[in-house]
C-alpha cells in the first residue's frame, strides 16, 4: 500500500472517529444536564441548538488556519478530546458548587461544539492533494455520517448501560486521540521537528484521561457524599437511570436519578395511603392487581396483607430495580422478601406498552410510577395512557396513582386528578398523605363502580399509620391549594410537565 493511500485511509479513519466522537459528546452532555435538572426536552433541545450554533462558528473561523494546517488539526484534536472528555466530570462538579453548573454546560456545549465543528473542513482540505474535491467531500462526510450512526447505536445500548455517563465522556475522550495516533503516524515525515510537541501534547492528555478513568470510582463515591446526607451503600448507573442506596442511622433511602423514592422511616405512610386507604373503600376487595412501577417491593409487601388477593402482577422497567429489591440486604429487609412470594410476576416492560398488548381484566391497578418530571414520564399520566388502563380494570375494578406533591406542585396534582376525572369513571377522589421525607403527598383514586362512603369505610389488615379516623380528613385540600382549573394532560398536549417543572422550581427544586 503507498504513502498517499495510507495517508488517505488516516484521514478517512479521523472523519468515522471524529464523526462518532461528536454525536456521543452531546448526548452525553444533554443526558447529564437532564439527569441533574429534569425537563429532557428543554434541554435536549437547548444542546442541539447551542452545539450547532457553535458548530457553524466553527467551521466560519477554520478559515483563518490557513498555514501549518496538519498541526493545527493535531492540537484541535487533543484539545476537543481533553474538553470533551472531561467535560461530564466538570458538570459532576460544578453541579455540587451550584451557581456556576449552568455556566459550565453552556461552556463547554459552545466549546465542544466549536472544535467539532473546525474537523471537517480541516479534513476536507488535509484530502485536497488526494482527490478531487467531489470525491473528498463524499468520503468525509460519509464516514462522518457512519461515525455517528455507530455512535447513536453505541450509546444507549453499550455506553451509558456498561460504564456510565461520567466513564463514558473519558473514554470516549482516549477514543477521540486516536485520530492524533494514527494520522501523526501517517504524517509523520510531514510533521517533521513538530512532531515531539505533538507527542508531548498527547501523551499529557492522554495521562489526563487515564488517570481521570482510574479515579472514577472514588471521585464518584466522593460525589454521591456531597450529594446525600446518608452513606452511600450502593451506586449504579443503568441504561435507564441512576441508582443510589443510602443508609445512615437506620434509615435506608433509593434515589433514582437524583430524586428519592422512599425513606425506611416513614414509606408506610406512603404505601399504606397508596394501598390501604383506597381499599377501605371497596366493597369486594380484590382478587387480581396489576402493579406500574413500585420495584422495590414496598407497595407488594402492603398487598401481601390482603388474604384475598391472589396474584400480583409486577410491571417495572429496568430489571435492576427489581434485581436489588431481591439481592440487597438493605432493601430485603425492609420489603420483607416480598418480591419473591409466589403470588408476585415480574415483568419488564414499560408500562403504556404492557397496557396496550395486554388485554387481562385486573380488580385493583397501582400506578407507582415516577414523578412526570420529563416528556416519556409525563405520557404515563396522560388523558390516553389512563383511558387504556380503565379498559384493562373490571366492571368494579379500582385504580390509584401517586400524584406528586398538592403543595409544592399544586397545578400538577390538579391535572393528574382532573386528567383522571375526564375518563368518566364512576367515582374519582383525591387525597392526600403526609410523608416527613417528601413533604404533603398526593394521591388520586378512581373506581368504575360505587365506593363505600368514608363513615362506611373498612380497614380489613393492619396499618401502622392509618386509621379510620383518617379516612375523611384525608380528602380535605386547604383553600390555598386550588387546582381544580388545571388543564386536562394530553398526549399532544402535556401541560402537566409544565406544571410540574414550575410548581418545584418555585421552591428551588
């Protein structure tokens, strides 16, 4: 093979590489950002346009690079692989600072976005003396263009579920110097006595990077204490979030994504008023139950309580949840192994899906579900999602949901309850449950058949927070937490997400 073809082969190597890099970058960053502050929409968005933006005054000002261009391509590359890189830890960083974390995104998305966008007009013109510009210009952009494919592949089903956003940045950063490796080593006699600069650049980001991947664990550990009050007892990152268990003083804490799901102090306030309360409504309790969400057995160990029921039908996500809430000491314990009670299925599907193909009639239906702080979480309380789940209740089928805060999101309480109320069931109530770790919490239940009235209402199981003497008072909202004019939540109009990001950003949430 001839110089010119290996020297060809180099370039076209750095246009796949650099293309792969580029995509996986602001996707990282936007995943990232998101994680930390919610509204994926928002800032997916707000990334694309920053990221292209930038690409474009990039590629304006390569023109200025006129002489020693192979040089100068060599330290872009090292230079956008370092930022790159580390451009996740920063935002880990700067997010335990505060004030300056949306400072840093900005940055380095305008950063980033700028070097990547230099590449391919610096490739373009590195190729000049090899093709005509037609065929250059195809070739650049075609493995660019395959880079990226491979990239977007790559990241949800291998990056971010096998090393985590904050590993993944650096490693993608030490797969961005390749370009330096093999395009210095085809252009070596070009490079002439520049060559040792160039080795000497490298070699100090490529120590950066690998020194940054064998700290990844104590820096992330050292992370999480900023971030949580408890010990941290557990920390993995899945292809569908982040996990975290916490435990201190007795009290054992999960936080998905940043934002806690139960405290072992006081979850039986939660899961009795998710569980317990609409049950003492119903005149025959239930037989069958479908359970959305809820993976980490609390609310199965209060319907374990029930004599009557005889199977329960799990639907989570992401199998790990499930998987911690059966192996974890911390979280067996507490949940009393219900997971594994002969009466529990598991299954791994999203919920709206598992509706749609499913077509068995249930007698009680728990959504335990996230709060609808982004888009795919807020489809799940919409107007359509709960027309599909009445189809899948009996006759006198019953259903409940957790509905976030009534105080801190008052307007999105208001809608889930009304999204509800517009599915014409037979009786729609909300209510609400005071939990010291979340605050005043709401619930909506809704039954297609007459409900006992609260004087008539039946605690059959022991209860440890409610009691009758509850049942009517839980109902009560104060007159300043009026949400009856929140809008209905539609698929192609989910007003609820809105509601949702401004009732707790009010509170600096």
């Amino acid at each position: 093979m001839s110089k010119d073809n290996k020297q060809q082969k180099a370039l076209i190597f750095a246009a796949f590489v650099a293309g792969l890099c580029s995509i996986v970058y602001e996707l990282l960053i936007a995943t990232t950002v998101s994680y930390f502050l919610g509204d994926s929409v928002t800032i997916f968005s707000l990334t694309i346009g920053l990221y292209m933006a930038a690409m474009g005054a990039g590629s304006f000002c390569s023109r200025f690079f006129a002489d020693d261009l192979l040089k100068h391509f060599l330290v872009l590359e090292v230079v956008l692989a370092t930022l790159g890189g580390l451009s996740v830890p920063l935002l880990y960083l700067t997010y335990v600072a505060g004030d300056i974390f949306i400072p840093t995104y900005v940055l380095c998305t305008l950063s980033v976005g700028f070097l990547i966008g230099m590449e391919i007009p610096f490739l373009t013109r590195l190729m000049e003396s090899f093709q005509t510009l037609k065929s250059n210009i195809a070739n650049i952009l075609t493995f660019d263009y395959i880079g990226a494919l491979l990239a977007t592949l790559a990241f949800p089903f291998f990056l971010l579920p096998m090393f985590g956003n904050y590993q993944s940045s650096l490693i993608l950063g030490l797969i961005n110097l390749t370009i330096v490796v093999v395009v210095a080593k085809r252009f070596n006699e070009k490079l002439g006595a520049q060559r040792r600069t160039i080795s000497k650049i490298l070699l100090a980001a490529g120590l950066i990077l690998i020194v940054s991947i064998l700290l990844t664990k104590p820096a992330l550990e050292q992370w999480d204490s900023a971030m949580f009050s408890g010990r941290v007892v557990h920390t993995e990152q899945t292809q569908y979030q982040n996990i975290v268990i916490t435990h201190e003083r007795g009290d054992t804490r999960l936080f998905l994504n940043g934002n806690i799901q139960f405290s072992s102090i006081d979850e039986h306030r939660y899961h009795e008023a998710l569980v317990s309360y609409p049950l003492a409504f119903k005149i025959s309790l239930p037989k069958r139950v479908l359970l959305l969400g809820a993976g980490d057995g609390l609310a199965v160990k209060q319907l374990l309580k029930y004599d009557s029921i005889e199977e329960i039908v799990l639907v989570d996500l992401d199998p790990r949840v499930v998987e911690l809430a059966t192996e974890n000491p911390y979280l067996t314990r507490l949940n009393e192994n219900s997971l594994k009670n002969d009466k529990v299925t598991i299954v791994h599907a999203d919920a709206y899906s598992f509706l749609k193909g499913n077509e068995t009639l249930f007698d009680f239906i728990v959504a335990d579900l996230p709060d609808p702080n982004n888009l795919s979480l807020a489809r799940l309380y919409s107007r359509h999602f709960y027309h599909v789940l009445s189809q899948r209740l009996e006759n006198d089928g019953m259903f409940v949901t957790q509905a976030t805060s009534p105080y801190y999101a008052t307007k999105a309480f208001g809608s889930i309850a009304n999204t509800i109320e517009s599915i014409h069931f037979a009786k729609v109530i909300p209510y609400h449950a005071d939990v010291p770790s979340f605050g005043m919490w709401g619930f909506v239940m809704a039954s297609k058949s007459p409900l006992r009235k609260p004087e008539d209402c039946k605690l059959t199981v022991p209860t440890t927070y409610i009691d009758l003497s509850m049942i009517g008072p839980m109902q009560v909202f104060s007159k300043d937490l009026s949400f009856q004019e929140a809008q209905v939540n539609r698929l192609d109009n989910p007003v609820l997400l809105d509601y949702y990001l401004q009732g707790w950003r009010t509170y600096g949430y």
